[in-house]
C-alpha cells in the first residue's frame, strides 16, 4: 500500500493540528517527529505527517529538512504533498513559508502552489488575501506581540511577496466560491501572468473543499488544516482513499502522573493558565531568572512539581504577558532568550517524566517541539480531539516513553482547555 497524502509540518503542534483533521476526514494517519530512523511500516496508513521544528530557523536549514521529507515522502507513494504552516502564516520576511514553498515547488517540476492558511473552525478565514483571526485583522490579533514572529501585516499576498522571488497572485474568494472549474481558470490565468504561488481565499469550510479537490491536481500545496480537510475530502470523493472511522480504536487508559507545561505567550494560553490555577498548583517560572540560572530554575521547578504529582495534576508555565515579552526582547541576547527557554522546559519535561509523568500536555509550538525532541518520541498515533486542532496523542510504542501528549498551539483551545484534556487522557 503506497500513501496517499504526504504532509511535511513546519512545528509540531501544526503537525498534530493537521493529523487530527486528517483523521477526523477518515484518514489513517500517523504523525512522526521528523524523518523516521528506520523503516517504518506503512501498511494501512493513508496520510503521514512529517512534523519539522523548521518555522523559527534559518531559512537554508528550513529548505533542506522540507525537501528530505518530501522526498522521503514521494519514496512512499505520495502523489501529493502539503506544506502544513500555520494558520497564522507564523513567520518573517526571511521566511520559511516562501522559501520552502519555492523548494517543494521547483523540486517538483510544480507549476502553481495554492497558498491558503485559512481554518474556519478556529476563526482563521482569508478574505481578498487578508487573513483574519475571528473578527481581527492579523495585524490587530494576538499574533501582533508572538515572542518570536510578530504578525504586522495582514495581507499575505504582500506578505509572501517579501519571502519569494517568484510572483504571488490572489485568488478571490468570487472565484472560489464560484467552483472547481472557476478555481482552476483562476490559477492559470495567474500563472500566464508570471505567478509561481496564489493566495486561495476562503471562509467556510465548503471553499476548501473546492480548493482541495483542485490542490491535489499539483503536486504540492501550502496551507494549515483548512486546507488538510479539503485534500483529504477530495481523496475520499475520488475514491483513492476509503474512508476510515475516526472512532473505530479504543484504547486502555495510560495511568501515571499528569502534568502541563506551557511556553506559550498567548492570549489564549495566558487565559487558560489563569482557569487551570483555580484547579490545581501552578508554578510560574520568571524568565529573567530562568535565562540568568537555567540549572537551578530547573532544579527548584522540579523539586517543587515531585511532591504534588502524587496528588494530581499541575502546571508549570513560563508564558508571560506581552509587556513583558517586550521587554525581554529589549535585551542583547533577544535572539536566543526563546530558545533557552524552550530548552529549560524541555529539561523540567524530562524530570516529569523520570518521576512517573506519563500524561503531558505542552502549550506552545516551539515549546512542544523542544520537548518531545528531549523525550525522544519519534511519533504518535491520534487519539480523540480535544479542541478543534488538538487531538491527544499516544507516543508510538517501543520508541520513547509510553506516554499521552496533547501539543497544544498556543492560540487553540477554550479556557478550560487542560480540564477538558486531561478528560480524555485517563
Ligand atoms: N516569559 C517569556 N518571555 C519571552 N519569551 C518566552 C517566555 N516564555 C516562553 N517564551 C518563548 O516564547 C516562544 C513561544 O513560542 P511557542 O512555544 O511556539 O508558542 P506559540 O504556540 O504561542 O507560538 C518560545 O520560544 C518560548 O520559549
Ligand atoms: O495552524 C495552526 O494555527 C497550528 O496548527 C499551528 O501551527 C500552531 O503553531 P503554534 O501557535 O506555534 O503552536
């Protein structure tokens, strides 16, 4: 059996976005942190999510790790692969959402690469290019004050023209709404006129599905789950996947402590903490002192979490509020602070797990992908969803912990997303 869909995720809360939208559409899916070491069994899997800590590097190191999982990608059938970014279009002038798509896009012998982050189930829908979270401009959301990628331009027509060399074109959404047939004159009319890449509009969930069922006529695709949920909807219509049941697996509960680690900045992951501190111990880490004394952070942070584990589950957060975020990024090491201090909860993850955590959630993207590196789990299987782009994930078995994980991004989820998770993580 050869893959349908290959999917290469520029973070690792994407790539479980887009696995469980995958999956919930009735494809057989399976998430791996990176590119799997050894061979890997395929049999009875439809779609493979490639996940790449690849949003927040240079943009060379980004190119490289995208095409050696396309490539791995296309070795294993896959007649089509999408470039999972993130429904914000998280990312600077430097890229990577221009330059990887340029990649896939020529290594491909691809014409036209649709370009869409539109997610309707969580408020992310384009209107004539501009993105909008809920009622918001880009430029006007949260997204403004991201630690790492501020957001300060809604337009992504303009956006991704200052990532790529090659023209980007627009594609109304009169055009998408109007059809497949539409849709498809559209983009050769834009690329007659000198355009590699288009921005898709789109606002429900039925404009993905025509600019899925038109996607999968290229070779490669840009986009956030919106656009995984057309692509996987058109590969049941056309009858190359037959549709699975998301529900059909039941599984025994992990047992183990349970614990939340939260790197995040958002809003919405700020406002979450604030709910789950009426649930349970909270300890929030300074990071001035967690920059200045990494080791000992981590040390007091864990001598604190060991006793209460017993006693139920807790969080651990760095997350601040923007001022002072801002002022963090006054400092001359700026450029480094966010790693660091993904690192240090990625060091508080490993000591969870040593005393008995075997049920984490981690709140934020980059944060999630500097602790499952540091757990060593090469993939997961998708459980249920917990919020609309978070399913609970079950480490794959015999490589890493035995463990559930939900890897929230930092913008999804209700306030009382950690209640709600850890309901459907036994
Ligand atoms: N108090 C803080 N001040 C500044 N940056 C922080 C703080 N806490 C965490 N960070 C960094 O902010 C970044 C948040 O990114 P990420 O984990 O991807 O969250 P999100 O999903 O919200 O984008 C990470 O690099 C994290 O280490
Ligand atoms: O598409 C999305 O919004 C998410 O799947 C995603 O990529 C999240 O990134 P983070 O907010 O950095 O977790």
């Amino acid at each position: 059996m050869t893959l349908a869909l290959g999917c290469i995720a520029d973070d690792y809360t994407g790539a479980s976005d887009l696995a469980n939208t995958l999956a919930r559409q009735g494809l057989r899916t399976v998430q791996t942190i990176g590119l799997p070491a050894t061979a890997f069994d395929l049999s009875g899997v439809d779609a493979v999510v490639v996940a790449l800590k690849s949003r927040s590097i240079p943009a060379a190191d980004a190119v490289a790790s995208s095409q050696a999982a396309a490539i791995w990608l296309r070795a294993q059938g896959a007649g089509h692969v999408l470039f999972k970014i993130c429904s914000t279009f998280d990312s600077t002038d430097a890229g990577n959402i221009g330059p990887v798509t340029d990649a896939l896009r020529a290594s491909s012998a691809c014409p036209m690469v649709v370009v869409t982050p539109a997610f309707p189930a969580t408020g992310r829908t384009v209107f004539q290019g501009n993105l909008f979270v809920w009622s918001v401009p880009l430029d006007e959301s949260p997204l403004k004050d991201h630690p790492l990628n501020p957001m300060h331009d809604a337009n992504l027509v303009r956006v991704l023209s200052r990532q790529t060399a090659t023209g980007v074109g627009l594609v109304p959404l009169q055009v998408v709404e109007a059809g497949v047939d539409a849709l498809r004159a559209r983009l050769a009319q834009v690329q007659a006129e000198g355009c590699g890449m288009a921005i898709v509009d789109a606002v429900f969930d039925r404009h993905l599905l025509t600019i899925g069922a038109v996607a999968l006529g290229y070779a490669v695709s840009t986009g956030a789950s919106g656009l995984g949920l057309g692509l996987a909807a058109a590969l049941i219509e056309s009858g190359r996947v037959t549709k699975a049941d998301p529900a059909a697996e039941t599984e025994a509960p992990m047992g183990g402590h349970a614990a939340i680690l939260a790197g995040s900045c958002s809003a919405a992951t700020l406002a979450q903490i604030d709910v789950f501190a009426g649930q349970g111990p909270v300890l929030r880490l300074d990071a001035e002192r967690l920059l200045a004394d990494s080791e000992g952070q981590v040390a007091e942070a864990l001598a604190w979490a060991r006793p209460r584990l017993g006693a139920g589950p807790l969080l651990i957060a760095s997350s601040a509020a923007p001022d002072q975020v801002a002022a963090l990024r006054g400092r001359p090491d700026a450029g480094s602070t966010g790693h660091k201090i993904e690192q240090a909860l990625a060091a508080i993850a490993e000591g969870l797990v040593q005393a008995g955590t075997r049920r984490l959630i981690v709140a934020g993207g980059e944060t999630s992908g500097a602790v499952v590196d540091r757990l060593g789990i090469s993939g997961f299987r998708i459980g249920p969803e917990i919020a609309a782009g978070v399913p609970v994930l079950r480490a794959l078995s015999g490589q890493g912990p035995d463990m559930l994980m939900a890897l929230k991004s930092g913008n999804f989820g209700g306030t009382d997303f950690f209640r709600d998770a850890l309901k459907l993580m036994p």
